[in-house]
C-alpha cells in the first residue's frame, strides 16, 4: 500500500471533486497517479528517440512516407 501526502488545498480540491462526482478519492488519486506515470513514461521514450537521430523526420518527410 501507498501513502501519499497533499497539502491542504489539493487535497480538499481531491475530496470536493469526489464529493461532487460520487467517486472515491482512492480513484481520483490512483487514476492521476497512473496518468501522470504514463507521461513520464512517454516523455523517457520521446527523449531516447530524440538522441536517435536517424528516426527525426521532418513534418515533410514524414508526410512523403505516408503518403499524404
């Protein structure tokens, strides 16, 4: 199990919106949790890519290859 600690205002503005939807704010955390690491994921693969630089299309090129 995890234990997160929110200042004051966050974690009011997590209850009000559980409150308001009838969601938990469990859920309401766990699915921004999972969002975010997501994100962070996909920035990581965008930033390995970006060291590549035989995989940079330009929006030209890229258009050619998919014919469009």
């Amino acid at each position: 199990m995890l234990t997160v600690q929110l200042n004051s205002r966050a974690e009011a503005q997590l209850q009000r919106l559980a409150k308001k939807s009838g969601r938990t704010v469990d859920e309401y955390a766990r699915e921004a949790l999972l969002q975010h690491l997501e994100d962070l994921d996909d920035i990581r693969e965008a930033t390995e890519r970006l060291k590549e630089p035989s995989q940079i299309f330009s929006l030209e090129e890229a258009k050619r290859q998919l014919s469009l």
